[in-house]
C-alpha cells in the first residue's frame, strides 16, 4: 500500500482517537458559538497505518504525544520545518524491524572492499539517472556521462561522481545565469533542498524498517551527520528530485519561489513514479526494495543493490 504524506502548513490541533490522527482547526475550536455538533463534523480523520511521511511547517501546530507515539510506532517519518519552511528536523522510529539486533551486527561487520564496491554501484546508478534526466529534459543524448558511469571504479576513487555532477549542474539549469548547486544559492536551489530533504526522510524511514542503522554510512561519513547511510542510498534517487524542480522551473520560471503549490507539488515525491526490476513503482515502495537489498548484500546473499533504472 502507498503510504501518505501529510503537510500542515497552518495552525492546527493533533490528537489520536480510535488509532486515527484527528485534526482540528483552533479557530473552530475556540469559537464558542459553535454547537459541539457541528465542530465533530468539522474534524477531519485518517488512520494511522496509511500515512508515512508527516510534515510540521508552522509554530502553531499542537501535537500530542500520543500521536507521535503511534506514527512512530507505524514507522512513520515525522519532519519539522523553520521559520523560513526549510526542513530542520527528523523524527523517525528507534525499532524498525524485528530482528534489528543481528541486523546491526551485520551492518558493523561490513568490510571496506564491500563498502567500496557498493559505493561504486551506486555511483554508476546515480550518474545513469543523471545523464537519462538530461536526455529527458534537454532532448540529447550525453555521451560522456555515460562513459564516466562505466568507468567508475571501485570506491570512485577518480571522483567521476563530482566530475559527473559539474556538467550535469551546468547542463540541467543551463538558463538559469550563474546558476551552481549550493545550499545557500539562486532558486532553484531553494526547491532541491526542500525536495532532497523529503527524499532523505524517505530513505531513512526506508533504512529503518529494514532493520539498518541510517547513521553508519557505506561512503559519508561525517561525525556531525546522523544520516550517513541515507544520505548514501538517496543517490541514485536525487534525479527524481531533479527532473520535478527542472519541471517546476519550466513551469513558474527560473526564479521559482517556494510557494504552498510548489510545495504540495514537491510532496508528491514519495509517489513520484520510478522503474525498478523492470516494473513500475512508487519511489517510496522502490526505496524500500532498495533498503531491503543493501542488507542482502550485509548479509551476504547479494553483491549488488536494487536501484531504479530510469
């Protein structure tokens, strides 16, 4: 089943009741005129178990405990965002799989060659997916991209990752002047953090329920970064993101603002259709294929990920 994403960009009541979120407004619950009747049916209800990605992007979002309880419990991502509506903050569920322990164990004891080589699959999907994005959206096919994908050794020791990334960036936001990938850049910068930072809670979530710790990177590892791995995982998927913003910026123009509909439209990211063993999916179904793969090979039935081929 496709798992929901719900984003609260206004003041809202969260409370649980019957293994049901329930949402009400604080204007209508202040409001004394209002027969208790008409207030019920005002409340909008959804069950727990359907959603898997919750966004908090206001300061007056009142949340019980228990609703974070039982969305944690349902292996739910929770995200919180600032002042300026950037995520800031991720919540997600501390037992994700039932035999977690020995899955930790098996993670741990991955050796380095191991770690290189699953480094070098990704890389080479990642930068796959980059050169069929700028086929898709410039109209050519890009050659060279391909090449350095083949070419990526083990442990991407030549770095064709970054070299890959400088045309890719060039190439993919060509009208947009002076245009580089940076946290703190020109629009559309704005829109791939946001759309990055949804994607990442999805592969953490991912990595969660399939018994992984999100921490223990196969390549990052930065002691200040508590999401390695996912960080790692998401690779391949970044085009996804990409091609949306790329749309987006077709659509709104080359300074594109983070609107609320730019916003509802980077929250279909979990549902974004991908291709993934020869079969269409649901990115957040791929990712857990994904997750559940790279433990395969911790694990030693596999030697290599399940990432989408676009």
């Amino acid at each position: 089943m496709i798992k929901k994403t719900l984003y609260f960009g206004n003041p809202v009541y969260l409370s649980l009741r019957n293994a049901q979120l329930v949402i009400k407004l604080p204007n209508v619950e202040k409001a004394t005129a209002l027969p208790e009747t008409l207030k019920k049916q005002m409340e909008v209800t959804k069950p727990i178990e359907d959603i898997g990605i919750v966004v908090l992007d206001n300061k007056q979002v009142t949340i019980t405990s228990g609703v974070l309880e039982a969305l944690l419990e349902n292996k739910c991502s929770v995200i919180t965002c600032d002042s300026k509506s950037m995520p800031v903050g991720l919540m997600l569920p501390l037992y994700g799989n039932t035999t977690q322990n020995e899955r930790f164990r098996r993670q741990l004891d991955v050796s380095l060659p191991l770690k290189k080589q699953l480094w070098q699959q990704t890389i080479q999907a990642k930068i796959n997916n980059q050169a069929s994005v700028l086929k898709d959206c410039m109209d050519e096919e890009i050659k060279c991209m391909r090449v350095w994908a083949a070419n990526v050794r083990s442990g991407d020791p030549d770095n064709l990752e970054a070299r890959a990334a400088a045309y890719y960036w060039k190439s993919l936001f060509i009208n947009v002047n002076g245009f580089t990938r940076q946290r703190e850049g020109i629009p559309p910068n704005n829109l791939l953090n946001y759309g990055y930072a949804i994607l990442r809670a999805v592969v953490a979530r991912g990595l969660v329920i399939s018994g992984l710790l999100p921490t223990l990177g196969i390549h990052h590892h930065n002691r200040y970064n508590a999401y390695c791995l996912a960080d790692d995982i998401m690779e391949p998927y970044r085009p996804y993101v990409d091609e949306l913003v790329f749309n987006l910026t077709q659509e709104y123009g080359k300074n594109v603002k983070l609107t609320k509909e730019v916003k509802v439209r980077l929250l279909t990211i979990p549902t974004l259709e991908v291709i993934i063993g020869g079969k269409r999916s649901p990115l957040m179904v791929a990712v857990g294929q994904t997750t559940a793969s790279l433990y395969k090979c911790f694990n030693g039935e596999l030697r290599r990920i399940t990432y989408p081929d676009r």
